[in-house]
C-alpha cells in the first residue's frame, strides 16, 4: 500500500454519487439550453446566473472545491451583476 496516496472515501454509495453526478449534468444542459432559448436580457442574466450556481454545484458534487469557490464569485454573482450593470447602462443612454 502506497502511503503517499491520499484516499478519500465517498460518504455515500458510489452508484447514488453517479446518478446524482449524471443528474446535475443533466440539469446544467438544461440551464445552457435555457441561457441560450430566453430572449428577455434581464431574464436571460438571471438565468445564467441560476446556471453558475448549477455549474458550482456539479463541481462540488465532483470534487472541486476550489472550482466551486471560483464559479460561484464570477459566474453566479459578478458575472450577472456585470451584465445587468451594462445593461441599465445601455438602456439609459437609448432614451
């Protein structure tokens, strides 16, 4: 036995790991599908900003904490935050 290896066990069942890993993946191509279909910009960034907490989510359920950390700052807060900041922007300038 390799006493270098660091071994983290799941605290759950391997197979309900994978179909909670297979869900979320299924739920973030959703919420891509969705980002991508919406028309309306301020409903469209706050869908994107529902798909950043996904996409944190997935990279927990995956592992990665630190992915996770990242993507909830930028994608699911700062991003959106950004965008409609630009928006109100852009909107005020039109009239």
């Amino acid at each position: 036995m390799n006493t270098l290896a660091v071994s983290t066990p799941y605290t759950v069942p391997v197979a309900m790991m994978d179909v909670l890993q297979v869900t979320l993946l299924v739920l973030v191509a959703a919420g891509a599908t969705a980002v991508v279909l919406i028309r309306d910009r301020v409903r469209q960034v706050l869908m994107l900003s529902i798909y950043g907490v996904l996409l944190a989510v997935l990279f927990l359920a995956f592992q990665a904490p630190d992915v996770t950390l990242s993507e909830l700052t930028i994608g699911a807060v700062l991003l959106p935050i950004v965008i409609l900041l630009t928006l109100a922007k852009v909107r005020k300038r039109e009239q």
